[in-house]
C-alpha cells in the first residue's frame, strides 16, 4: 500500500473484523477500567477519522480545523 488513506481504511476494516467477534462482550470492561472495549474501539475510530482528514488537509495544502476533532 502506497497510499496513507488506503493504509488507514484497511487498519479499520481490520480493527472491525477482530472487534466482531465479540458482539455483546464489546460492553465489557477494558484496560484502563473507566471504559468499556467499544470506548477503546470508538477511540480507535475516532482516530482514524482524525488521522484521515489531517492527511487528505495537508495532501491538498489546507489546515485541518480545530474544531474537527471535537466535532468527530
């Protein structure tokens, strides 16, 4: 993969198929123990949405505005 994006896609389509497994459990406690497994992989994804934007922004020679992130 050459591609940043394609990269990323494939990071979370992956995160998805080891995640699916787990159905009901994903409400289980995770480490640290405030969150459960689906905080942790909501994280993840939030990330992913963050880290995507960022990249397609400074591919195309713009600023990834701030308020971005809180709105993910």
């Amino acid at each position: 993969m050459t591609d940043p994006l394609d990269a990323l896609r494939a990071s979370s389509r992956r995160l998805g198929l080891l995640v699916a497994p787990l159905g009901p459990g994903v409400t289980k406690r995770a480490y640290p123990s405030r969150w459960t497994i689906a905080d942790v992989v909501s994280h993840l994804g939030s990330a992913s949405v963050i880290g995507e934007r960022r990249i397609d922004d400074a591919l195309a020679g713009r600023t990834t505005p701030d308020e971005f992130n809180r709105a993910v």
